[in-house]
C-alpha cells in the first residue's frame, strides 16, 4: 500500500508520508524554513503560533505555517515568492523591535539571532513595547537566569517541560501581546518545583532563559563557545549524549544530542555539573597511598596536601596494584 503524498515544493516534485508537513519535506529537500515556535526534536509538536514559517499554497488567498500544514495530493506549495519572504521579514522584525535595545550583546548565539543573521535582518523599522508588565530578571535559580523583557511568547520552554519532560512547572500567566511564561504560580524559578533539568534552557530561541555562568553582571552574555563537541554524560551509565560547548578549553555549557538514551534530553547533572572538571582539587594522576600501616578510610586527609598521605604513580603501576589487591581479595 502506497502512503506517499506527492505535491509540488518550489516547482518540484517530492513525496511526503502522511504523517509528515510541508516543513518536514522541505528541510529533507535542504530547503530552510525560518522557524522560532517549532522545534523538530523528540517530544515536541507543532504549534504554528509563530508565522514566522509561513509558505504560500498556490489558489489560497492567505499564508499558511508550514509546521502544522500537511500536504494533500498535486498541491503547490511555495518557500520563496516575495509575498513569502516579506511576511517572514515582517514577523522577525517585529520580534527583533520587541527585544531589549540596551542589551545588543546578549544572546547572540541563540536559534532567534541566528535567523536574523541569515536572513540579513540587522534593524526594525517598529518602535519597542513597553514591557512594564514583565517582571524583573530573575536569577533565584543558581544555574539559570529568566529574562523575560527577551521573550517573544513562542511557548517553547512550556512545551519543554510539560511535554519533553513532563514537569508541568512552566505555565503562561496573562493575555495576549502582555502574556509570559510563569513558574508554578509566578514563584520565583529558585523558589519552584523545577527540578533544574534545563530544558526550557535549551528549547529558549532568544535567551530569555539562559544558563546564568554565561552572563556577566549586568546580564550581558560575554562568554561564547570557540567550538562545540560531541560527548558523551560521565556522570551515570545511561549513556546520554551531550554536545559540549567549550572555550580556552574549558567547558562552558552543556546542551543535550539525540541519542537513544536520553533524545536531546539531560538532567540537571548533566546539563549543570560540570564544574568539577576544571576544579583545581580534581585527581588527574593515580595516587598510590604511602602508609601501608593505616587505611584510607582510617586517614584524615588534608586537602591542600594531599601528598603528604599519597604518592604520584603512572597509569601502569596503579592499574597493576589495583589488579594484584583484587586478585588477593579474591583468593580469600
């Protein structure tokens, strides 16, 4: 049984699955869609709430999201007429005028500020809303920081937690153009139920919400990644995948990959606690321990001479003490 659609995509002709959308199809045929309020990772849905991918359907009077319109047989569909691109510049500059203007170094890294730059979108011609309703940024959180005055209402982080990772503190207090993301009932994000597994970190297109060790102290994002790496979680054997942001060689954030394990998602541990690794108490040569008469367990060990208790060894000597006292336990 054949359960292929077949339509038009810029006067191509491609075949999509049924469960599949214009955008799907589109992003398979390497054709980009700007997109803010869609994500295609695991667990999240289509919402169509940001206009920001809009496409045109040939005999339909009015553009339509491409996240959440699926294709029917012999339609046309269009990514790049002038009315398309007009409607998507529009959107992103009216966006752009609802960003903070004393603050033109933050975020710069993120999903939001990316498209502008490809799509060549430097300045708004609209004036900025005054955002009295938002509440001050808050950083009771010791990982994260909530700057709201960068939100545009996009409803990712609420999706994040509610259906990624099924929290359900997120929630959307007040109406309309004045509406904002709130924690549990508008506590502080300290002060809430969030486990602290930063999804909604992740998810953020613009750094509304934003790991808080890359700010400076007026909120100003002064730390950025030279590269980024695939890893891998050390900190548990689920075996989650990680993609490791990392500066003067040292790690500077952690963000989740898709793996079959976790699928884009981390815990707090895996996404946070990553300190320890350029802490300067971290072991990075065996220590073999230099009384045979005391146990290690009977020592009280002073940090800040720890050499005094223990010797350095080579990986090869440690590995075969290790081995021969495990092969001793195991004769008795």
């Amino acid at each position: 049984m054949n359960n292929k659609i077949s339509f038009f995509l810029n006067t191509k002709k491609v075949k999509a699955h049924n469960n599949e959308t214009i955008w799907d199809v589109s992003k398979r045929e390497g054709i980009e869609i700007p997109h803010l309020c869609h994500s295609n990772k695991n667990g999240y849905k289509p919402d169509g709430n940001c206009r920001a991918c809009v496409i045109e359907v040939q005999g339909e009077k009015t553009l339509t999201a491409s996240c959440i319109r699926k294709p029917t047989h012999g339609m046309k569909v269009f990514t790049n007429t002038p009315k398309v691109e007009n409607s998507q510049n529009l959107i992103l500059e009216l966006l752009l005028s609802d960003q903070p203007k004393n603050k033109h170094k933050i975020f710069q890294g993120k999903h939001f500020w990316n498209i502008l730059k490809k799509k060549k979108i430097n300045k708004s011609r609209f004036l900025q809303k005054n955002k009295n309703h938002v509440p001050n940024i808050d950083q009771s959180h010791p990982a994260m920081t909530v700057s709201l005055d960068a939100c545009i209402q996009c409803g990712l982080c609420i999706r994040a937690c509610r259906d990624v990772q099924v929290n359900d503190v997120l929630g959307m207090s007040g109406r309309g153009s004045d509406s904002y993301p709130v924690f549990d009932m508008n506590n502080p994000m300290g002060d809430s139920s969030c486990v602290g597994c930063g999804e909604c970190v992740q998810a953020c297109p613009t750094g509304a919400l934003i790991e808080t060790s890359l700010l400076d102290k007026n909120n100003d994002q002064t730390i950025f990644p030279e590269k980024q790496i695939k890893s891998l979680c050390p900190f548990c054997g689920v075996g989650c995948q990680t993609l490791v942001s990392v500066k003067d060689n040292k790690i500077i954030a952690v963000d989740g990959q898709n793996g079959p394990a976790n699928e884009n998602r981390l815990c707090v541990k895996g996404r946070f606690g990553f300190d320890y690794v350029n802490n300067p108490l971290r072991l990075t040569t065996p220590l073999i321990r230099i009384s045979k008469k005391s146990k290690s367990w009977d020592i009280s060990i002073d940090d800040k001479d720890i050499y005094k208790y223990f010797r350095k060894a080579s990986w090869e000597e440690a590995l075969d003490l290790a081995s021969k006292k495990f092969t001793e336990i195991l004769k008795k």
